[in-house]
C-alpha cells in the first residue's frame, strides 16, 4: 500500500520538520503505518511533502526521540512496534480533538497531566483550527473528605485532614479549569455542544486511567514516594502518590489483535463504567 500523506495546514505557523513530524506521527497512531511498516524513503518523503530532505531528516529525528519509529541503517526507517511500550498522552488527546465527536473519561487523582495535555487543543479551537461538534468528559477522582490510604503522614502513617484538604484544592482548581475552558467554547458558539461531569469515590486512586473517542486507553500507576509539603503553613513529611513519576501505557481497538489492544481498551471502558454508574457520587466543584 503506498502512503498518502494527509493534505499539511497552509495556516500552521509551526516549523515545517513539525509539520512533517506531526503528519507522520498522525499515520503512525491511526495505523495508517502499522507497526513493523517501513516509512517512505528520504526522498519520497521530500516529494510528497515538498520540503528539503533536512526537514524531513529532522523529522524523523524527532519521531525516533518520541519512540514511534526505528532506523535501520542500510535498510531505512521503520514504524517501532510499541506494545505495551510507554506513550505520550499530549499527541493522542490532540487527535482525538480533530474527530467531529470527542469523549474522554479520566480516572486519577488530580487530573493535572489532563489539564496539561488540554491545552494545546483548545487553543486550536479557539483559532479555527480544530473544529469537534461536541466534547463530552467525564472525570472520576478520590473523595478526599473521607480517609485515604495516601497522602499519610510519614511519622505514622496516619490520615491527616490537612493533607486531604490539600489534595482537594489541587484537584478542584484543576479540575474546574477544564470545565470552564470547555464551557466557554460552547458559549462563544465554538463547539456546539459540551459536557463534563465530575464524580468521586471512597477508594483510593493508586492509578490513572484514560479513555479518548473509545478508541484509545492509556494506563499508568501512581507510585508512592516520601515526599515534603506545605499544607495550612506547616512543613508535613508524607507519603504521596507522585503522577509526575507515572509512565502511560497505550492500547488501541485498532492493534493488531495478537496484542490484546481492543480487548485492553474494553475492560478500561468497562471498569470506569462500572465505577462511574455504582459508587461515584455526583460532585459540585463550585461546593466547598
């Protein structure tokens, strides 16, 4: 099959090797280039984009430093087989933000990578550049107004209000900032329809989870590591849950079925559905 190349943006500001890097890690995720595939070569690569082989030689720098393709000397380029390898959230949300349909459900603790990996895609729709008909998310989060069995004191080990207080407050600041930013794109007539709805349990969250258009699942857990806070103005040695240190793990419906991909993202549907429809309660962010 020869690859064709999705048409580039003449708007994108961006410089043309990310142009470029950004098509081909698009082919790449939707399996347009399937894992093992060899990429076009140097110069086929330059004649379908029409930029210099330099961009296209970056390019593919930058998507062997991503870990989405591999370089063979003597051989040529090639698609890296990723099962079960970590992943980048950020490029995967911004796809799903160029289908007319978006859904993402978010299982965590604080929804802050979330909030990270958001930003780039609203900012495209707010200049035309990407234009869902609707966005619905749901974000499922730890009652922090009961005890957890992380965030404790280091000490003792035992539940701390101060510290749940905390946690609260960074939840809910970024939490309430996707929904107002998601908000403001349906009032100012942007995307025609928006939803995000907010649930919490009793459990622990000792991992995170991520569902985008049902077609995409990324899993990683919250290690828990000793850690200095400042909570109510008094220095708190804890143990913390710590997303920064958590690697993502992406499944796809659309992996070949030998890597279980479809059946991975299943059951993480299946799993935040039955936590979302039993025992999470309904949470007002604007609440205190």
């Amino acid at each position: 099959m020869t690859f064709a190349p999705e048409p580039l943006d003449p708007d994108d500001d961006r410089a043309p090797y990310e142009q470029v890097a950004s098509s081909l890690g698009a082919a790449i995720r939707t399996r347009r280039l399937g894992p093992g595939e060899k990429l076009p070569s140097h110069k086929e690569l330059t004649e379908l984009y029409g930029f210099a082989r330099a961009t296209i030689q970056r390019a593919l720098r930058d998507l062997e430093d991503e870990g989405l393709v591999v370089s063979r000397k003597g051989s040529g380029v090639y698609v890296r087989n990723r099962t079960e390898r970590p992943a980048g959230l950020r490029p995967y949300v911004e796809q799903a933000f160029a289908k007319d349909h978006v859904t993402i459900d978010f299982a965590g603790f604080s929804s802050e990578t979330l909030h990270g990996a958001l930003q780039e895609p609203l900012d495209k729709i707010r200049i035309g550049r990407l234009t869902p008909s609707s966005i619905t998310m749901r974000i499922l989060v730890p009652d922090m107004s009961v005890p957890q069995a992380a965030p404790v004191r280091m000490e003792d080990g035992r539940d701390d209000k101060r510290l749940r207080d905390r946690m609260h407050d960074i939840m809910v600041g970024y939490t309430r900032s996707i929904r107002d930013a998601i908000t403001e794109l349906g009032h100012l007539g942007l995307v025609a329809e928006t939803s995000i709805n907010v649930r919490v349990h009793s459990g622990t969250q000792f991992f995170k989870l991520y569902v985008i258009n049902n077609e995409d699942a990324f899993f990683g857990y919250y290690p828990i590591r000793p850690n200095k806070v400042v909570a109510q103005g008094e220095m708190i040695e804890i143990y913390d849950l710590v997303g920064k240190d958590t690697v993502l793990f992406h499944h796809s419906i659309n992996d070949g079925e030998s890597s279980g991909g479809a059946q991975q993202v299943q059951q993480a549907r299946m799993w935040f559905d039955s936590v979302w429809e039993t025992i999470g309660r309904d949470f007002d962010l604007d609440a205190r």
